[in-house]
C-alpha cells in the first residue's frame, strides 16, 4: 500500500448478518478502508452494532447515512428486494456503492441504475471473484494451456433453519436462486467468459412459494454447458469444477475459501479414467471479504485493480431471469 493513499470512509445500510459476519470484519483488516457508520431503521441495533466494531456514527434511518458528507462509499446490507432501490438514492447522494448481492430481483428493475453519475463506482458484491485463487484461474483458462473450457459443475447448498430469515420470503427475494444461484450463474460466465445464450431450469418449491431445490443448465454455444444445482434443503457442499479440452480443474471449497488453511487449485491432465496426473497450486489463506473491499476502495482511487461494474449485475440478473421464466416453463427460455 502507498503511503499516499487515502483509506475510503463507509457506511453500511443495514445491520444485517453479512455486515456483523463478513463485510465489516473485512474492512477493519484492509488498510484501504475506514469503516465509518452504520444504518439501521432500529437506532439502537444500529448505535449497537457501531459501538461493536468502534464505528465512531449510526444512524436510525438510512437517508441520514447518505446525507452524511464524510462518506464516501456505501456497503448495500439490506433485504434483496431494497438493493436495487437505496443504490440508486446512495448514487443520488454521490457515494460509491458496493451492493450485496443479488444486484436487484430482475433485470428490469436495474433501470432505477440507469444514468448515474460515470465517475461513481457501483458494482455487485460477489466477494469470490476476488480470491486471488479465481483470479489465477482466470489467467489459467485464458492462457489456453489446459484447451478451452468445455463443462461448469457447481453445487451449492446448505441447510436453512431459521423460519424467520429473510431468504424464507418470496417476497422480499428468498429462495435457493437469489441466494445461491447467483454465484453459480456468475462463476459459470466468470469461466466461459461470456454470456449464455439459453437456459432451462427446474425448481421443487415449498408451501411458502420459495425455490428450495433447483437444478439449471446454461448453454453457452458450440457444446458449451454450466450444470449447477443449489439447495436451502440439504446438506452443506461448494463445489467447482471445470472440464477443459485437455485437463479438468477443481477449487475445493469455491466459494467460502478456508480462513486458517491453504486454498487450492487442482489440475489433471490424465487422459486415463483409471489414473491421475494432477498439479496441486496452493493460495494462502485470505479473507475473501477483505480482498473485496479492498479491491473496490482502491478501484474508488483510480487504481488498476479486478472491478466489476453494473453492467456485469445486468448481465447477471438477466441469466436469473431466464432461469426463472424457465422453470415456470419447464422449456428452455434464450437470453
């Protein structure tokens, strides 16, 4: 890090679980970031949480965070169905904004994006790609050392418990796709490195109208596929692996890295069903959260750093709802 730089100063709408977890843990590691406020609609859960990570404000509502002028960035931590709508009042307020995913429920509603101010940076907070172990895979696919990637696998799943979480209602954007499919959809373009052009889907839903159980193809051309299935339902698994012409490469643990152990990449190139020939390459261990939003307030300085910006949501949102039309289907729907 530079000694001339300057750490951003954020604030964070919402008190959620992600922020008391993962993001504001995150940014009181990086150096790039100061964390400076907190919003809730409760005051006292939002004064609370900011005494709990010395966070110097809070605030009792979200519109006194964004009229707030120290900040400069904003961390979306709200329900699904409010990320799309408090982006666009953060980007009125001149803040940078980093909005957790998904970006917003359909791709439509990403209109309320358009037309904001060029020199802010927005991007949807997928907290993986920024792993240097997926930026190396990158640079490994694009290399065409292994042949082009042919097949994406990805499992994803774990056990919901909690009746009251809000991935339980419809209404505010619950279901296994929202919150899991998501990452799968974005990991699959992450490795084609394009869009898909049709997708087909289908869903087991419970008696509350959220997809518990989904498993969707995405076609991406010339004999291309993404198999994903993602789960509130059954037992915990992040699975990643992809077939290329001439090796397959697996990340264990793809998406929720390890914090204490090495992260790996494993290639085999064996052309013997019976055998291995595989290279194992090591990462250390990070906190993919940090990474994220260090990347972001470095990306806010005009640094050269991975940055992905709305026009990624919009390509992410509109596979999401191809999967969704699909399934109510039960045909394939094209992008």
């Amino acid at each position: 890090m530079s000694e001339s730089f300057t750490p951003v100063r954020w604030g964070i709408l919402g008190a959620a679980r992600i922020a008391a977890s993962a993001v504001l843990p995150g940014m009181l590691r990086s150096p790039y970031c100061v964390p400076t406020a907190l919003a809730a609609r409760d005051a006292g859960r939002a004064r609370a949480m900011a005494e709990q990570f010395g966070l110097p404000k809070s605030y009792g509502n979200y519109d006194a965070l964004l009229a707030d002028p120290e900040i400069e960035a904003v961390y979306i931590a709200l329900p699904n169905h409010l990320h799309a709508e408090w982006a666009r009042k953060a980007a009125d307020a001149g803040k940078h904004v980093l909005i957790e995913k998904p970006v917003s429920l359909t791709r439509a509603d990403m209109a309320v994006l358009e037309n904001v101010d060029p020199k802010l940076k927005i991007s949807e907070a997928f907290m993986v790609r920024h792993q240097p172990r997926w930026q190396a895979l990158a640079n490994i696919l694009r290399s065409g050392q292994y042949g082009a990637p042919r097949t994406v696998s990805s499992l994803l799943s774990f056990t919901m418990t909690n009746a009251d979480d809000f991935r339980a209602r419809p209404e505010w954007g619950g279901g296994a796709i929202y919150d899991l499919g998501c990452y799968t959809a974005m990991a699959a373009r992450f490795v084609f490195g394009r869009e898909p052009l049709r997708a087909f889907a289908a869903c087991q839903h419970d008696a509350r109208g959220i997809d518990m159980f989904s498993s969707i193809l995405l076609d991406f051309g010339g004999g291309c596929h993404a198999l994903m299935s993602v789960s509130l339902a059954q037992a915990s698994v992040q699975t990643l692996q992809i077939v290329c012409e001439r090796g397959s490469i697996d990340l264990p643990k793809a998406y929720v890295p390890s914090l204490t152990e090495p992260n790996l990449i494993h290639i085999d190139i064996s052309g013997d069903h019976a055998k291995s020939d595989l290279t194992t390459l090591s990462f250390d261990a990070l906190d993919q959260y940090e990474a994220e939003v260090s990347n972001f307030a470095r990306a806010v300085r005009g640094e050269t750093v991975p940055f992905y910006g709305l026009d990624d949501g919009r390509a992410n949102m509109a596979v999401i709802d191809a999967i969704f039309a699909s399934a109510a289907k039960g045909a394939w729907v094209d992008l």
